[in-house]
C-alpha cells in the first residue's frame, strides 16, 4: 500500500470513529418504552443506591453506597444525597430540582457548575452537567453525562459517562432503589 492510499484509509477510519462517537442517543428514541418513568415518583422518599467508578480503561477504582433523600412541594424538589466510598472517603451532594410540564428537569446543587438540563421519555431519564469533582487535593472540572433506566417502578440502573476535553475518562454504574 502507498503512503497516499495508507494516508486515505487512515483518514476515513478516523472520520468514521469520530461519526460514530458523536452520534449519541436521543431521549425521545425511548418514547414507547415502560414501565414510565416518573421522576418525581420515583425520586420522593427514601432510597439507596450501589455503584462502582471505573477508568477510562473501565478498571474498577472505587465502590460506593449513596443513602438518598428526596423531597417535593409542588414540582419544586430537594434531593439528598450521602456518598460512602469503599476508601472511607464521604460526600454529600443537595440537589434543587424544578419539574417542567414537558417532562424536562433542571437543577443546582453546590459543586454542580451552572444548570443540570434533563428530560425523561418512556423508561428512560437524561440529563448532563458539569461538576467540580474533587481529584488528588484540588478539584477537577469534569461533565456527567447521565443515563438512568428504569427497570420496575422501585429500581433503576443509572449509568454515568465522566468526560473531560470529550474523552471519557471514567463512568459510574449505580442502581437506585426505594427503599
């Protein structure tokens, strides 16, 4: 093979990686799926949540247990959340939520950088924001690009993209349930 046609094959391969890399799902996509997933219902109450932190090579760094709170006057809602890391380390993260007629959702909480836009559809929730994540005695401005599937009315799957310059450099794995 010449350099050129290395160079043409080489330059279509990356232009097909990067097609497909930036073709992510669009919520609307799970519109017909069940069971529904309410937000507000589901997140009212108590619940728990398990979960793993993987690397960007998807090697498992951290497990952890969230104890959960959540709250609601009208379709104004508070979200407690307690993090309890394998290593000992604690975090604790209060979200203030607002519920839109159209499903979508917005929302604030101390180390969250700006506005955290969602929308659920069918069984599935997503929304995206950026976080300070605290990382080896400072912190590290990251995205969350959210994912959570409802599985029975009581339990999901939430899985969580952690992206910085648009690379994945880690993912979270909970799964939430009423408890």
């Amino acid at each position: 093979m010449t350099i050129l046609n290395y160079a043409k094959v080489t330059f279509a391969a990356i232009c097909a990686l990067l097609l497909v890399s930036c073709s992510a799902p669009n919520v609307e996509h799970y519109n017909n799926t069940s069971p529904e997933f309410d937000f507000k219902t589901f997140f009212s109450g108590n619940l728990k949540a398990y979960g793993v932190v993987q690397d960007y090579k998807g090697e498992l760094t951290r497990k952890l247990v969230v104890d959960m709170h959540a709250s609601w006057e009208g379709n104004q809602g508070v979200i407690e959340e307690d993090f309890i890391y394998d290593d000992g380390e604690t975090q604790k993260r209060i979200w203030k939520v607002t519920l839109n007629d159209d499903k979508s959702l917005t929302g604030t909480a101390d180390d969250v950088l700006g506005t955290a836009k969602g929308k659920s559809d069918g069984s599935v929730f997503h929304w995206n924001y950026d976080v300070d994540l605290p990382y080896d005695g400072s912190t590290l401005t990251v995205n969350f690009d959210d994912w959570m599937y409802l599985v029975t009315q009581t339990r999901l799957i939430n899985r969580t993209s952690i992206v910085k310059f648009g690379i994945e450099v880690g993912e979270v794995t909970l799964v939430i349930e009423k408890i």
